[in-house]
C-alpha cells in the first residue's frame, strides 16, 4: 500500500511570499485537538513545498484541505503519518503530534503510526487478494486478532462500517480487484478502518467514482465522522462544502486560510481563497 | 475582487443578470416617477402608461429568478458569487414589489380624478416619491458599485420619508375630521402615502442585500422605523392633536 505510492516528488512552483500572507487567517486551534502540526515545512532537495503551516485536527471532525495544483495540501497530508518518508528527497520539520506524541521522534515506529493514522488514496488500490483478505490484512500484522473467529468479525465490522458488507458478504473469497470502483475504495476504506486508526488521511478519494459512489463515500465519510477524524484532501470545492465542518485553503505552500465551512464558502476572508474558490484568476 | 471569471461564460452570465437587475431597477424608478406625476399634475393617460408598463418590470423579474437559479444549479457559485445570485432573487422581488405600489397609485390617481381635490398633499406625496426614487437610485448605483458606505446611507435615509408619511396621516386625519366628504379622497390618498412608505422599506432592504453582497454580513443594527402610525402608544399620544384639528 506504502510503496506503491512511491514516485517523483511533485513539481512545485517557486514561492511567491509577497503575495502570501504572514500567517494564517482564521482559527488554527480547536479544543481537545487530536492531531496538532506545527511551523511544518518541507523541502524537496533544494524546493521549498510547504512552509509555516499551523493546523489542529479535532477528535470526530472532517476537515477538507483545499487549494490549486502544487500547493502543498496533499504534501501536508503526507506528513501527518509520515508518507513523505518515502520520498527519499524530502525533508520535514517542525512539529506533528498525535495526542501529544511527536510522530517524528528518533524512536517512532512508521508502521504502527500508519495504523492510527490510516490513509484512503486517489485510486482505489486493494491487494491483489481476496475482499477478506483485503480487510485482513491490517489486523493480522498489527496482531490485533485472538483466533480467526476474532478476525471474521473484525474484517465484518469493517465491511459493515464501510457500508460493503451487504453487497459482499457473500463473496468474501472473490478477488478485491474485480469490485467496482466504489467498491473498491470502500473495501479501501474498510482497510484502513479494521486497524482501528485515530485519524483517516483522504487524498482525493472521490475523483476516480462517478456521481453515485461519490455520493456512497461521501456518506460513509459522514457516518465514520462519529468515530474518527477525518482529513480529506480534494479538489471539489462542492465535495469540500458537502463533507467537511472546516475547510483548509492552501496556496503556494502556505496555509492561507482556515475555518468553518459554511463561513469559508459564503465570505472568504482572503482575497486568494475568494479568487480560487469563485474560479477567478488568483 | 475585480478578477474575472477563468470560466468567461460564467462571468458573462453573472453580468447578464447584473444588467437585468439595473434595467429593472431603470423601470421602476420610471414607474415611480411616472405615478407621482399623474397624481400631481390628475394626468389620467400617464396613470394609464403607469399601469401597463407593469407587466415589463414583472416579466424581468421572472427572467432574473430563472437565469439565477440556472446559474446556481450550473454552476455551483461560491462566495461572492454566491452572494450576488442569493440577493439579485430578493433584489427582483423588491423591485417588483415597488412597481406594484407604483401601479396601485396610478389606479388610485384614476379614481381621484373623479373626486375633490385634497389641498397640499399631491405635492407632500411628489416630494415623498421624490425621496424614495433618489433612495433607490442610490441603492442601484450602490448594487453596480458594490458601494458599502451608500447602501448604509440609503438605510439611513428611509427614517425621512417615515416621517412625511407620518405628517400625512395626521394631515389626512385632519381633513376627514373637518368634513366627511374629503373621507374618499383621503382614503384613497393615504393608501397611496402608505404604498410610498412601504416603497421605501423596500429600497432599504435593497440597500441591506447590498451590504450582505459587498461584506457578507447583514446590517446588525436595527434600523429606525419612524413610521409610528401603527403603534398604541402613538396613536394614544396623537390623539389631542386629533381632537385640537377637529374643534
């Protein structure tokens, strides 16, 4: 699941900071946050790609990152369970804690961390294994099953709350790969789901689905919002101000502006978020 | 703000439906102009124009309704966007409000042709309308130039035009007081003082959709009614001068 997310580090435009401003606008903090970056920049060599970017997560929130191509959103998604580690160029600082534990300690295991910060990708990308299998997976590595009793029903809880387990629970055996597309990346999500995570990372889980299992996942993102916190990077605006209580804009590697949804979407207070979010030329 | 659309039919569209809002708006200030002089100067066949250029101001509004709603369902506008599409549709609504008080005075004005004249009040009325059309002349100019500071000032303006309405009801009181045979006339005439003083209140919440427009924020403080005819307390307090007028 890692490595084939493995590649060349995006291309990322030069830093204007004269158009950019200092610091964020909006409220960064929230009460009782689960995850909490701070100043986190990264680097691609010798590129900057994000700098200075501040940001809680809440426990049970869906917070949606936002912004134009090469912005840095999903290079900040990427560092809150450490995917950038995989990109053999790229160096992170400053500060990600989750419930106060500094994910980039010397003596951090990247494998458990994964487990309780669990990632859905763009493209659905099962194992080339069985749905069961599929679900498996995880909690089998993690050692969180007692016997196979234990795992059926940690794999069936996972389908269920992934909102699969009607349309499959009579084919636990057949490859995941001849799912649907929708399937498919709920059998994802049921994945990252069955290792009981803290925080859900999303990058663009939708813009491979049509209009209806967008709509399927979009609803699980809903349900699984009473549990998990949920960060999803997308670039439909609509998606964003359908799914998610706070919105995150970012714009040439910073963190422009942060806050509510309903309030971002109807009076931005940023003169690039208006401008991307209208569609106009920032 | 002053970027343009990367869609440019998307920006086309939004000025499209600009234009019909300043059009309409042209239309009624027309209308009001055009009652309050058939009222002025007992002109029946202005009254009558009046009254047929009506249908004009109603269908743009229905046009204006229907491209908004076709643009929100398009094209998912946010923001500013947003906000302009939100309050063209309640824009339109008051403008078509505002024609048919026009078009009820020119109703009025035929049927006061048939009856004695009221010394004084067609020119307190003129003077009125002439307040109100100013009014919504600004708020239009306000709309096109997403102008904050004048759609607040048109806010502030409607307490004016309150208080003629309010002089005229004690007027017209007085007048019915003093012999019953103005009571027709009068009626007629406050209904018409009244249609102007809820004009009003309509180019105010023109002006308040400006500010919600410009700042995304609805005006907080809650404006002046001057308009005291409709309250106990005044109505009890207005009483001796009733009775003064009427001795």
């Amino acid at each position: 699941m890692i490595e084939s997310q493995k590649g060349a580090p995006p291309e990322m435009p030069d830093i204007d900071l004269a158009k950019l401003p200092n610091t964020t606008i909006g409220d960064i903090y929230v009460e009782n946050p689960r995850m909490t970056a701070r100043q986190v920049q990264v680097n691609y060599g010798d590129k900057t790609a994000i700098e200075g970017v501040s940001l809680d997560i809440g426990g049970c929130e869906v917070i949606s990152f936002i912004g134009p191509s090469g912005c840095g959103k999903s290079t900040f998604l990427r560092c809150l369970n450490r995917m950038n580690d995989t990109i053999k160029t790229c160096k992170v600082s400053g500060d990600i804690r989750l419930n106060g534990d500094d994910i980039y300690a010397p003596d951090v295991d990247v494998v458990p961390l994964r487990a309780r910060v669990g990632m859905v990708f763009q493209k659905p990308n099962p194992f080339p294994k069985s749905i069961f299998d599929n679900v498996a997976y995880g909690p089998k590595i993690h050692g969180l099953a007692e016997d196979r009793g234990h795992m059926k029903q940690i794999v069936q809880e996972a389908l269920e709350r992934a909102g699969l387990w009607s349309e499959v629970h009579n084919r636990l055996d057949d490859p995941g790969t001849g799912l649907s597309g929708g399937q498919q990346q709920r059998l994802c999500i049921a994945r990252a789901i069955a290792v009981s995570p803290e925080i859900i990372l999303m990058d663009e889980p939708c813009s491979a689905l049509d209009p209806i299992a967008t709509a399927r996942i979009e609803h699980l993102i809903h349900e699984l919002s009473s549990e998990y916190s949920i960060v999803i990077v997308t670039h439909s605006l609509q998606q964003a101000a359908r799914v998610s209580k706070r919105t995150a804009y970012f714009h040439l590697g910073r963190l422009v502006e942060v806050g509510l949804t309903d309030r971002l979407f109807m009076k931005p207070q940023h003169e690039m978020t208006n401008n991307y979010i209208t569609g106009r030329f920032g | 703000m002053s970027d343009l659309h990367i869609v440019s039919q998307f920006q086309s569209e939004l000025d499209a439906i600009k234009a019909k809002i300043i059009k309409m708006g042209g239309l009624v200030e027309a209308s009001i102009v055009g009652a309050s002089a058939s009222l002025y100067n007992r002109d029946a066949e202005l009254a009558e124009h009046v009254r047929a250029s009506d249908a004009a101001i109603d269908t743009l509004e229905q046009q204006i309704n229907d491209e908004a709603a076709r643009v929100i369902a398009l094209r998912s506008p946010n923001a500013e966007d947003l906000r302009l599409l939100l309050t063209v549709i309640k824009v339109s609504g008051n403008l078509e409000r505002i024609a048919d008080y026009s078009k009820n005075i020119a109703k009025r004005t035929r049927v006061l042709l048939e009856l004695r004249s009221i010394d004084g009040s067609p020119a307190a009325l003129r003077r009125m309308a002439r307040e109100v059309e100013l009014m919504l002349g600004d708020a239009l100019n306000a709309y096109v130039q997403q102008d904050q500071a004048l759609a607040l000032s048109v806010i502030a303006r409607d307490e004016a035009v309150d208080q003629i309405y309010n002089t005229l009801f004690r007027e017209f009181l007085t007048f019915m007081m003093e012999d019953p045979r103005n009571i027709t006339a009068c009626m007629h005439l406050h209904f018409i003082a009244k249609n102007i003083e809820r004009m009003g209140d309509h180019v105010t919440s023109i002006a308040e959709q400006v500010v919600f427009y410009t700042s995304g924020e609805k005006p907080t403080d809650e404006r002046t009614k001057a308009d005291v005819t409709s309250s106990d307390a005044a109505l009890s307090g207005m009483k001796p001068t009733w009775s003064t007028g009427a001795e």
